[in-house]
C-alpha cells in the first residue's frame, strides 16, 4: 500500500514538472479564413458553419427547382430559378453582414468615449473594457460580455483581447482593441487623449459615411429593381400553362443564358460601381 501511495506521488510531481516545460497553447490561433467564414463572421454568426450554409443554399436550390419545374413545367426555367433561390441565403448574408458593419460604425464613437471616461475616472485597463458590457453601446454588450467573462477567469488581458478581436469582427474594432494592447503593453499618460482622437476621428467618418448612403440608396434600389424585373416577369408568365414551353428549345435556352449573364454582369457592376470604401481587416 505504501509503495502504491508513493507511486501515485510521484506521478503527480512528474506531470507537474512537465506541466511547467511544455509549451503553452494560445487561446487564438490566427488563420487565414475563408471568404465566407469572414462573411458570416461580420454578420455576427460566427456559430454558424460554412457547411451549413452551404447545405442550406443546396436546399434552397433544389426547393426553386422543384417548385418551378410544378408550376412552369419548364426544366430550363426551372434550372434558372434553381439558381436564384440558391444565391438568396448568400445575398441575405451579405446584407445582413453590410447592416451589422454600418451599425457598428455608428457604436464605436460612443464605446470610445466611454472608454476615455472610465480610463480619465481612475479605472484600469480591463475594468474599462468590461465595463462596456453595461455601459456600452447595445449592438456592442454581447462581445464585451464574453471578454468580461473570459478575463474574470483567466486574467490574461492580450489573450483575452485576441477573442474580442474574433467576436466583433470589424476593423474599428481591431483598431480599438490593438490600440489598448499598445497602451497595456508600454504603458503612458496619452492613452486618454488617444481615444478621445480616436473617437472624433470615428464620429467624422460615421457622419460622411451615413450622408453618401442616404445618397445613393435611391439609386442602389432602382438598379436592383431593374434587373429583378425580368426575372419577376418570367416568374408571372409561368402561371399560365404552356405559356414557358418555347424555353425548352435550342433558342430558348440560348436566350435565357445571356438574359441570366447580362443580368449577372450588370449587378455585379451595380455593387462595383456604387459600393463605398470598406476598411480591410489588416490586425485580424
């Protein structure tokens, strides 16, 4: 008994040896994402899978599918249709995602300021950014939640800034977040005036930004509606009977390609033509 008592014992010291010798494994590993794990990742659904999104695009393809081929009788047109409803989970996201990023850029002014206040206060660091998780800015308490919790339990404030950066997902943010690891990191009296810079310079950018789309949000929605209106014209020409049969044909099928890549080249230059300036995420 006693030689089995010793045994266990030195096992336990053995594993708390190597414990100290082994490297330690960071909480967040940089990877170079996919596009549409970066897409739903600023749609705030970073619990979501790129599998299922693209199982759920499958299921709305084969639903068009199956749904056009019983009204129009048209396979041709019903392949068509199968393609469009398949995109839409895709330009859902996308809108979503474009949403989520200009309310965010309206929340960051505020977020910064209170910031400068707690830190002007006598607040540390880490009391300062958890404390947004109550005094924040509502589209910003989740995240700053998560690193309120993480840092209450690990107390390593860089690794915890790493998960923040991954939860919000935006490039103020990485901005933000990069430029209180700087201030922890060396320390100095500027990092209030830094973020009261800081905030101006983001509520400038957040009114020009709000004037240019109130601007062309008129004419974002005609051009979309001018290349959904052929579609919704074939859409309502399938609910006569026989009305699509000429779709089937050799011709039919050569007029539907182009109509569908004329319609695809003109929305694709659409959203070139009238698309604002997006901050890159250079310090995810």
């Amino acid at each position: 008994m006693g030689a089995l008592i010793g045994l266990v014992f030195g096992l336990g010291l053995l594993l708390v040896a190597q414990s100290r010798w082994l490297p330690r494994t960071p909480a967040v590993v940089p990877t170079r994402a996919s596009g549409l794990r970066r897409r739903l990742d600023a749609a705030g659904l970073g619990d979501i899978s790129s599998v299922q999104v693209l199982a759920t695009c499958s299921g709305a393809m084969a639903a068009g599918f199956i749904l056009m081929l019983v009204v129009s009788g048209s396979p041709t047109v019903a392949v068509v249709f199968a393609a469009i409803a398949g995109w839409m989970p895709l330009g859902a996201l996308g809108r979503r995602a474009s949403r989520r990023r200009q309310s965010l850029v309206g929340c960051w002014p505020d977020a910064v300021d209170d910031l400068a206040s707690a830190v002007r206060a006598g607040m540390s660091l880490p009391e300062a950014v958890a404390g947004l998780a109550e005094r924040g800015p509502a589209a910003l308490r989740e995240p700053f939640a998560r690193f309120a919790a993480d840092h209450r339990v690990s107390g390593a404030f860089g690794i915890c800034l790493d998960r923040l950066k991954v939860d919000l997902a935006d490039p103020v943010g990485d901005r933000v977040v990069e430029a209180l690891r700087l201030a922890r990191d060396v320390g100095g009296s500027d990092l209030g005036r830094l973020l009261r810079t800081l905030s101006a310079v983001l509520r400038e950018d957040a009114r020009t930004r709000a004037e240019l789309l109130a601007r062309q949000s008129w004419a974002v929605s005609a051009a979309r509606l001018a290349v959904a209106a052929p579609w919704a014209t074939l859409a309502l020409l399938s609910l006569r009977p026989g009305a699509l049969g000429v779709y089937d044909s050799g011709g039919g099928v050569f007029v539907l390609v182009i109509a569908a890549a004329t319609s695809a080249v003109a929305y694709v230059l659409m959203r070139r033509i009238g698309r604002l300036p997006v901050d890159d995420r250079v310090l995810s």
